[in-house]
C-alpha cells in the first residue's frame, strides 16, 4: 500500500519559521523552499508527498506538477476551492494510507474521520532536521542498515567472526 504524506502548503509555510517570507524574500521563495523541503523528504522517506496550494495565493489554480519522478506532486486548489476540499477529497477517494500535515484543528479531525492519520507542522520540521547533510535524491529511498549503527569495534568483530565461519 502506498503511503502518503500530504502536506498543508500556505499552512506549513504560515506554521514554521523556516518560511517566513521575510526571511526567504517572499511567498514565491517560501513555496519552493517548502517544495524543495518535500523533495529531500520523499527521497529520505520513501513515501510520496503531495503539497496541495490554496488557489488564492497560488501563480496557476486547478494545476497539479510532478516533481523528481513523481516523489512530490504540488497540487493548485481549482477556483473556488480551499486546499483543505483538495486534502479532504484525497484522503476521502485515494487508494493507500495518509498522514496529513496541517495545524488546521478541523482539517486534521476531518482526516482522523475518514480513516486517515495526521501529523503537525513542527513534527514535519523535526524530520527535515534530522536528515542528513547530503540528503538522498527522492529517486534512491533510504534503506536503513544495521551496520549504519554498530561503531567500527563491532562491524570488524563481525567480519572477524564471518571469515572464521567461512574458514579462511
């Protein structure tokens, strides 16, 4: 089952610092940082993102882009549309499982109630924060490794204890 995290777009940005536009220059600036931000998540999640947009703020309404393959979609709300009708509506008809990030009360109840699960903006910020420095391109899902978390001691014990198995 695919898995989805949608994300609340003017919610998030309006939630977290890390958007401010008068820092980033801009709610253009803020929106592809926030998009740029999605990118580096889906490749280090593995899961789709869906950024979904208020019609508006938006530069283009009723449009949906793919981005890096198909590991971020960014959906504009058509005319006389809210983002949260967009949400409700993917999570209401869309096949897999979603985790909706949005600080809007109603919206995640709404997502709760349609069989959903939802997540807060600074649980979305919390795991932009813990991705590497060089993070993974959304093409390459993270694959974790037990050896990624044994210290060096230990991974040269373990090779020791394969080659005596293997008699060399």
């Amino acid at each position: 089952m695919t898995q989805y995290l949608v994300l609340d777009g003017y919610n998030i940005i309006g939630a977290l610092g890390r958007y401010a536009t008068r820092s980033t220059g801009g709610l253009d600036e803020s929106r592809e940082l926030l998009i740029n931000d999605a990118l580096k998540a889906a490749g280090w999640t593995g899961r789709e993102i869906i950024i979904v947009f208020d019609a508006s703020r938006s530069p283009e309404t009723g449009r949906t882009e793919l981005r890096a393959g198909g590991a971020v979609r960014v959906m504009y709300s058509a005319p006389k549309e809210s983002a949260d009708d967009v949400i409700e509506r993917l999570v209401r008809t869309g096949g897999g499982s979603y985790t909706v990030c949005t600080a809007d009360f109603a919206l995640q109840r709404t997502v709760l109630a349609n069989g959903g699960a939802r997540s807060a903006p600074r649980e979305f910020e919390d795991l932009l924060n813990e991705l590497p420095a060089l993070t993974r391109t959304p093409d390459v899902p993270f694959r974790a490794r037990v050896s990624d978390r044994l210290s060096p001691e230990v991974l040269r014990s373990l090779e020791a204890l394969r080659r005596k198995a293997e008699g060399r």
